[in-house]
C-alpha cells in the first residue's frame, strides 16, 4: 500500500464483513464517518473512484451517482 500512498491510512479486507453490507462485486470499497457509520460506498477500480467516495462523504450522499441524480 506505500505505492498508492495509503499506508497511514486505516483499512480493512475481509470477506465477511463485505458479505454483512451486501457487497457482491470486487472491487469495492465502504468509507466509515468518524463515528463508525458508513458515510459513502462503491465499485472501486482507480483512484478516482476512491476519490469519490471522499467526495461523496463531504457533500452529504452515499455516492457521486446519488448526487449527479438529484443536481
């Protein structure tokens, strides 16, 4: 992970817990608010999609998409 530069970055990769928030693609990712919530989740296949999901989380919506949807 240092070559993506996510190494003081906290994650997590686990089957079970991807199964218990109904992921069912790879890659994917879940980003957790400050209090442990999910806060904004997604297929992940660069670093803009990851980017998004930070995105997402500072506008308030799940996803980027469920923001384009309601502009």
């Amino acid at each position: 992970m240092m070559k993506q530069e996510l190494a003081g970055i906290p994650y997590v990769l686990s089957e079970t817990l991807g199964r218990s928030l109904g992921v069912s693609k790879l890659p994917y990712a879940v980003l957790l608010d400050e209090q442990g919530k999910i806060a904004s989740l997604g297929l992940i296949n660069n670093r803009e999609h990851l980017e998004s999901l930070f995105e997402a989380k500072e506008r308030g919506v799940a996803s980027i998409q469920q923001f384009l949807a309601g502009a």
